[in-house]
C-alpha cells in the first residue's frame, strides 16, 4: 500500500517537471517525504509527513521544552493527532 | 492567528518566528522572549512537517486515501507543497483555476465509475461540488461586503475563497467576513453554529452611526477599524476532520459548517449534496 503511494507520488512530480523544463527528470532536487506519525480519531486517521526524518520528541527539541514559567510547551496544545493544529476546545490549551 | 496578528512580514519564517517567541510570552507565561536560535529552532521543526487524513471514516468503513489517489500528508509534502507560492491560483486573474481541489479525481463523476464504493464515488461528487457548484457570494466583507467598494454578487464557488490548490486555504492574504461571528438575530450562524453561548459584542460606527454585534471583532481587534469586524482568515483545510469542531471559535462539526455555508449563501445543497461535501471535506 505505502509502495503504492510512493511510485504515485514520483510518477506525478516526474511528469510535472518533465513539463516544465522538457529535460531530464529532477526528482532527486525535491523533497523525499515520509510518514513519520498516524493517530486515529473519530473521523479516520491522521498522517504526519516530515522532509527530514522522524520526529524529536523529547525535551530537546525547543517545540516539546517548556520555556516559560507554567511548563507549557508548544506541544501542549498543537497536537500530533490534530495535525499540530490547536483546537479551540481543548481545555488545557485556554489562554 | 485567525485575526491575523502573526501575519505580518509575509515572510513566513519570521512570522513563524514572532508566533513563537509570542506564544512563549503569553500562553507559557515567561518572563522574557525567546533568545533567537530558540525560536529558530522550532520553525525548523515546523517547516518540514505536513499533515493529511491518510484513511477516512464514514460509519463503520475506513477508506485508504493513499493507494489510488494522492491523498495523505506525503504527497502534499512531495508535490503540492514545493509547487507553492504565495498568490498560486489568484481567484481574480485571469488563470484562475476554479477545480482548485483534484486529489480525487479518479473518483469524480467524470472518471469511470466502476468498481469504485458507493463512498469513493460520494467523496468524488463532493470534490465536484466543492470545485464547480456556482453560487451567489455577496455580503463579504473584504470581499464584495456592505462596507467594502464593491458591493455586487460574485457568482463563485467553494474555491473562490479556499483557492489554495489541494490545500484550500487562500493563496494571499484575504481577511474575510463570511458571516461566522455574525451575531444578529436569525443570521446564518445564529441558526446552524453551536454558538449562542458565546459572548456577544456591540459596535458603533463613530462615523455612521451603524451598530453591528458579533460573537468575536475578528481582525478589528487588531486594526481598530469598523470595516474589519468579523474578519478572518481562512483555514487550511488539509487535516480538517480531525480537527472538530471547527471555524475560529469550534462551533461547528463539519455537518454544521456545510449547512451553516449552505444557508449562509443560499446554494441550496441537497441532502446528498451536504453528505458527499462532508465526505469530501472529512478525506482531506
């Protein structure tokens, strides 16, 4: 399935640039996206594709460290199984 | 922000940057704004990442999204996201591309239908319907709206607005008034939006004496100015069914949104309509 998916993405890119220039492919100039992270929710699942490999998720990383006074992070509220995006119900998230 | 208050270089990396280091001053309560590097750091984070349904459900039926149509976050990632740029698909240049949506073509009326499920044949329908049903846009502010210069119809569809292609957001910067804070009585969100326990706000033109109330001043918090309440952005909707409730205040599920935009514009969607735009809307 995933293989699918692929071959689909490069066929598509390939016929695009191949458009545009009437040269040579230039697949290997874009960027290779993989899937790094799935969550279910009530409406299906949720994919999250990184052009630079998987996700850092630990404290490290300044988007998952608390970097102010109340240990929120930007994490806290730009949820994975969202699409990072903040929903404005989420209680913990209220300003 | 929906006001549009990080949105202000129209460099994206620096707007990015700034929602950081804002973010960090308010919500995280520091008491000092973010050294730089920091702040870059988590733009970093956040450029390469996109977000996509990869399977829909719709009842009890899980549809892949990724197997025979280019749906998913990988895609988006690989192909639409490089094509970008800001203005792509103007709804007001002569190019403008109404089909802004095709990543399920193959399973629009137009292509064979055989062999498809009844549901990939009603996601196909509500790309259509999203894509092509014309329809009267009028009252908009910052569009065609009572206090704009412009005042006349545009016939459009859901893509005039949302013309972003395979992303439905607006390709430039296109603060809109659709009506969703619109707190009068009988108004289109009154009717169809969870949103009578919101607060409700009173404005008074100093100028003409007009007084409107809304549920939220949108981008008028920001500017000051009468003609920008109930102004917003509008959404990426790339990932939108995991995301109820919807629009700047969650008053919506995706049903509610369809018919809150059905009555709000009179397009006058059928049942199956309604269903195969929730379909749609909840595959992306």
């Amino acid at each position: 399935m995933k293989l699918n998916a692929c071959v689909l993405v490069v066929i598509v890119v390939c016929s695009s640039a191949c458009e545009m220039q009437g040269d040579e492919p230039v697949v290997g100039e874009l960027a290779a996206a993989v899937i790094v992270d799935t969550s279910s929710h009530s409406n299906g699942v949720i994919g999250t594709a990184s052009t630079t490999g998987g996700i850092d998720r630990s404290a490290g990383n300044a988007f998952f460290a608390s970097l102010g006074s109340n240990g929120r992070t930007c994490g806290s509220c730009h949820f994975e199984r969202a699409g990072r995006c903040r929903r404005p119900t989420s209680r913990s998230c209220r300003p | 922000m929906w006001d549009g208050r990080e949105s202000i270089l129209l460099d994206l990396e620096g707007d990015l940057a700034r929602q950081a280091n804002d973010a960090t001053l308010g919500h995280a309560e520091a008491t000092t704004g973010l050294p730089p590097e920091v702040a870059q750091a988590i733009v970093s984070f956040e450029l390469p990442l996109f977000s996509a349904q990869t399977k829909v459900k719709i009842g009890t039926t899980l549809v892949d999204l990724t197997t025979a149509v280019p749906g998913g976050p990988d895609y988006l990632a690989s192909a639409v996201e490089p094509a970008f740029y800001v203005g792509i698909n103007d709804t007001f240049d002569p190019s403008f591309d109404r089909e802004a949506f095709t990543l399920f073509a193959a399973w629009e009326p137009s292509a064979p239908q055989s062999g498809l499920t009844s549901l990939q044949k009603s996601i196909g329908r509500g790309e259509h319907i999203f894509n092509t049903r014309v329809f009267n846009i009028t009252g908009v502010g910052g569009l065609n709206g009572p206090l704009d210069a412009s005042q006349a119809p545009i016939p459009g569809t859901c893509t005039t607005c949302h013309n972003s292609p395979e992303v439905g957001n607006h390709s430039s910067p296109l603060p809109i008034n659709i009506g969703v804070a619109d707190a009068s009585l009988n108004s289109a969100a009154q009717k169809n939006l969870s949103v009578r326990h919101l607060p409700i706000y009173s404005f008074r033109s100093k100028v003409t004496g007009q007084v409107v109330t809304v549920t939220d001043p949108g981008r008028a918090l920001i500017t000051g100015r009468f003609r920008d309440i109930g102004k917003l952005k509008g959404p990426i909707l790339r990932g939108l069914a995991a995301r109820e409730p919807l629009f700047h205040n969650g008053s919506a599920t995706i049903a509610q949104a369809v018919n809150f935009y059905n009555a709000r514009f009179a397009i006058g969607l059928s049942s199956q309509d309604k269903t195969d735009l929730g379909n749609f809307l909840k595959s992306l």
